[in-house]
C-alpha cells in the first residue's frame, strides 16, 4: 500500500489509487452519499482532486470521518470553535438531523444574473478587462462574453457555485463551508471585478435559506491560520478590521461593505445587509482535527 506513486514537476506526490489519496474513501460503498459526492468531483477534476494539495480531498476525508461518528456532539464543539458557546447551544439539540454533503451545486438569484447580464451587453469587452490578457480564463471569457453579446439565453453570465461542506439541520439550520488549504480566497468573477467568494457565497446562502424556508443560516470559512491573506482581508472587510474583534460574531459587522459589493441589491433595506454579517464564522483545520481526534476516543 501507498508504494505506487510519482512526483509532478512542481514536487507533489500523487498516490495513482484514489483509495490511497483519498483517506476513508471506499469505492464498494456506492450507496452512501457522500461516496457519491466524492465520486462526482473525481469525473470531473481527475487526478487534480488528488494531489496531496487538495482541499478537496482533505475536506471530503475530514467531514466525512465526523459524519461518521456515533455521537454527532461533535457538531456541537465545530459549532462553538467557528462562531461561539451561544451559537453551537442553539442548535445543540439539533445536532441528531444534521445532513453532510460535498460541492453541493447552487445557481445564483435571478436578480443578480439578470444584472450582470446587463451590465456585459453594455460594457463589452471592458467587462472582463481584469482579467489577465495572456491566461486561460480571458479566453474563455472572451468566448463566452460573445455568446452573451449575441443574445445566447443559455450562457449565463455567472455558472452555479458550490458549496464545499454543506451542512442541514432539519430545516433549522443550513451552513456553507468554504474550504481553502493552501490556496486563497477569488477576488473577482468572470465579468464581475468585486465578486469575491467569501459575498458570492453569503449572498447565494440567504438566497438558498430564503427560497427552501430554513429558519437560520451561516457562512463559515475554514482555513488553516488567519494570517494576512487575501481570504483575512475580506473577512477584516466584512466584520471589523481590528483581529481582536474579527471573531465577535454577534456584532454587527461592516454591513455598507457587503452593500457595497451587492450592487444589484441596492433596493433592499439596511437590515438585509446588516444581517448578513451577522451570519458568518471562521474556522481552521486545527480545530476541525482536534474535534475528530477527541470524538474519535469517545466510546460510542
């Protein structure tokens, strides 16, 4: 086992047996759903999905090993590191409905790619002018930018975005998790300079709690520090600047930021955007290993 291996050029080693990339996954449990989940994003990211950098991978193994845990408290200690005691209370008694998913696929509102569509036939080209000129995804832009500009109903101006860990409580409670391993943080979309994905993924959120009637949501970013990346300063952007009370989590946040990258929200009330701050946490892995090692020794 783990013998048949090679290097990339950049010196990551990758394991040719998706078992041995990929810890607890078991390709004859074809019935379980995540095995499901983790064999969809196989077909389509291939051997990207396991390399040893993935957080793909790391995300599915990780989740999936709590999930399957006898005692489902464990929620409840992931709850209190990513938000607070006051929070991970609340939906302590909920714990026991909890439903786990990967890359779970969600199209944005309508509002917003109507705007968006709107906003490309009148810039043009100029809308994917921050895009870099020599890469790959300004090619693709530009292809799919002329299928916008020819009136093509079937490409939208921003495709479905995933969520990495979705977590459903009954209809109590539904969290996006967005993992990131040694990558960082997208800043801007395909023709949108100021979508990021930390705001692309607290707005599709209110959107999916709103339209599937749960009655609380949050958006959490796990991450392995929160060190002086690009995912810390939007996250500085969107709470308080101050480190010291980025993790206050029950006080209103920078809501005019969040206003102000929503543009095609402006008509909402205050309150939409002020609420939007106060549905966020921030976790690390450490955290998440620390939690599976302790439940793990727990008899069941």
């Amino acid at each position: 086992m783990f013998k048949t291996s090679f290097f990339t050029p950049s010196g990551v080693r990758i394991y040719t047996s998706v078992e041995q990339n990929i810890a607890g996954f078991d390709p004859a449990d074809t019935d379980d759903p995540q095995i499901q989940d983790i064999l969809r994003k196989y077909k389509m990211r291939g051997r990207e999905l396991m390399s040893e950098n993935s957080e793909d991978a790391l995300s599915w193994s990780t989740f999936h090993a709590l999930s399957g845990l006898a005692d489902k408290e464990w929620l409840t200690a992931l709850f209190s590191a990513a938000v607070n005691e006051q929070f991970a209370k609340k939906y302590a008694p909920h714990v026991g409905l909890a439903q786990i998913r990967f890359w779970v696929s969600h199209v944005p509102p309508g509002i917003y790619l109507q705007w968006l569509r709107n906003k490309v036939r009148q810039e043009g080209e100029a809308a994917i002018k921050h895009l870099d000129p020599c890469s790959a995804s300004r090619i693709m832009a530009s292809r799919r930018l002329q299928k916008i500009m020819q009136g093509d109903q079937s490409e939208v101006p921003e495709r479905a975005t995933e969520a990495d860990i979705e977590i459903r409580l009954g209809k109590e409670l539904i969290i996006f998790i967005e993992a990131k391993l040694f990558s960082d943080i997208s800043v801007s979309g395909t023709f949108n300079p100021v979508r990021n994905q930390v705001v692309r993924n607290m707005e599709i959120l209110e959107y999916t709690a709103q339209t599937e009637g749960f009655k609380d949501r949050r958006f959490i970013l796990l991450t392995l520090d929160r060190k002086d990346k690009i995912y810390t300063q939007v996250m500085k952007r969107y709470r308080n600047s101050d480190m010291r009370m980025l993790r206050e989590w029950d006080e209103l946040g920078d809501w005019l930021a969040v206003k102000e990258d929503l543009p095609h929200h402006a008509a909402k009330p205050d309150s939409y955007f002020q609420e939007m701050t106060l549905k966020m946490g921030w976790l690390l892995w450490s955290d998440c290993w620390k939690i599976l090692a302790h439940y793990s020794r727990r008899k069941k």
